[in-house]
C-alpha cells in the first residue's frame, strides 16, 4: 500500500493507514462523530485542509471514516485519491438527502443503486454517449440484506445528484417523474470514479428533508448526530466488505 502524500491526503499514521472501507460523511463533524461513538481505539490519520479522516476498528474489523465536502468535485477528489494512492476498496457515503418521492419521508433511508445527474463530470472520460453511475452490486445486496434483518424503513433506486443546491427550477416534480427517490449532490461522481478505476461504492442516505410541500427539515445537529441507525447498517456493511476480494485500481 502506497503512503505517499498526495495534495489533499497526509497521512498521519503510516502504520495503521487507511482500512479497505471509508465511510464518507459529507460533514466532518459526521465522521467525527461516528469516530468517537461507533469505532475503537479511533486515531486520527488525515487532517488536511480540516477533513480530518479517523480510523478504529468496528466488530474487529478496521474501519475508516472521513468526510468528503460538500459536492460531486470535492468527494471526486477525495474518493479518486484514497482509492488510487492509499489501498482503499469500498467506499460507502453516509449522507443527507432531500426527498422527491412523496412515498419517503424525513428520517427515511434510501440506497442509491444508481445516481442521475446535471453534472459535467462524466465528460472527463471522453465517451461518445453518456455513463449511467451505478453503485458496486455486492455492497448494494449486502447493505439491503442486513438493513432488511435490522427492520429498517429502507428504499432502494435512483438518487439525483445534483450540482446545484439552490436550484431555480421544478426540480422535485420532474425527478419525481423519472423516478428518483432522493436528492443529493455527491453520489454520481463516487459511482463515477469507482466505475473508473474499478473499485466498489455505495451511497446510503438518510433523508433530512422534503423537498415538497410541507418542506420539512432537520436541523445540523440532528444531520450531525442522530443518523446512528444509517451509520450502523453502512459499519455492518462495511465488516462484510471485509471478506470481499482484493481488487487493484485500473490505470
């Protein structure tokens, strides 16, 4: 496993590194969070620019966690460097969401199999047609079966990641129609990159707001700290990741 220091990666403890899943929160208070509640012995090893990345152990298994910003650029960066340069294989991003399907409500979580987008990020490939980002099918099959076994309200489809937050169109009813369950902003460039260098990743979301009428909404603190039941199906996921084959990025 490489160690070396890439622009926005330091790693602060070279022998204990980074585990072959990160559970990436877009907030770091998130991935702090889940470092001091979730993980043994969690110790800091990345604290560039204030993305601090933590890695402890969970059921015996090394598990890591480290926030990826807010944005398909930030989390593209983030994920395309810990996959490339620090032995990495399973990325699984516990995010927020916003609902568009009238059939999800606030503290719902969904699993995005696949990740519409507005975004330009796939035209770095040079294709002459367009990518569909899709999650790794073992990580998926894996999450479902355990969230099924903890009896949680989970849905699974189409998330739309989106590269504008404020968005000055109907975006909620025409997404609603094509289907998509959850709106986000990060999803399509993790699948993205992982399709890319052919390694696995998951988006599981928790749905902290509506985005049609009655527009509820959950406070930071709530997004920060009481996700645990998102938390403890992507860590479970993550020790039967474990087991999976080691895999070797593509150039």
């Amino acid at each position: 496993m490489s160690t070396i220091k890439t622009p926005h990666i330091n790693l602060l403890n070279e022998e204990l590194g980074f585990a072959k899943t990160v559970l990436m929160p877009g907030d770091p208070l998130r991935a702090k969070f889940i470092a001091d509640n979730f993980l043994e012995n969690a110790t800091l090893v990345n604290n560039v620019r204030g993305v601090n990345g933590y890695t402890g152990y969970y059921n015996g298994v090394k598990v890591s966690v480290m926030a990826s910003g807010m944005g398909m650029p930030s989390i593209g960066i983030y994920s395309f460097e810990l996959y490339k340069h620090f032995g990495v294989q399973n990325i699984i991003r516990v995010g927020s969401a916003g609902a568009i399907s009238k059939n999800v409500n606030v503290r719902d979580i969904v699993i995005g199999m696949g990740a519409c987008t507005n975004s330009n990020f796939a035209s770095q490939y040079g294709l002459n047609g367009y990518i569909a980002p899709i999650c790794d099918y073992d990580a998926l099959s894996i999450s479902k079966s355990i969230a099924d076994s903890m009896n949680l309200n989970v849905h699974v489809g189409n998330l739309y990641s989106s590269d504008t937050f404020y968005d000055d169109t109907n975006m909620a009813y025409s997404w609603d129609k094509i289907g998509c369950l959850a709106v986000e902003m990060e999803s399509a460039a993790l699948y993205l990159t992982a399709q890319r260098l052919g390694m696995r990743a998951l988006t599981i979301c928790t749905i902290s707001d509506l985005v049609y009428p009655p527009f509820d909404s959950l406070s930071a603190t709530d997004r920060e700290q009481t996700f645990t039941q998102m938390m403890k199906l992507a860590l479970d996921t993550a020790v039967k990741l474990e087991n999976l084959p080691i895999i070797t990025p593509k150039d």
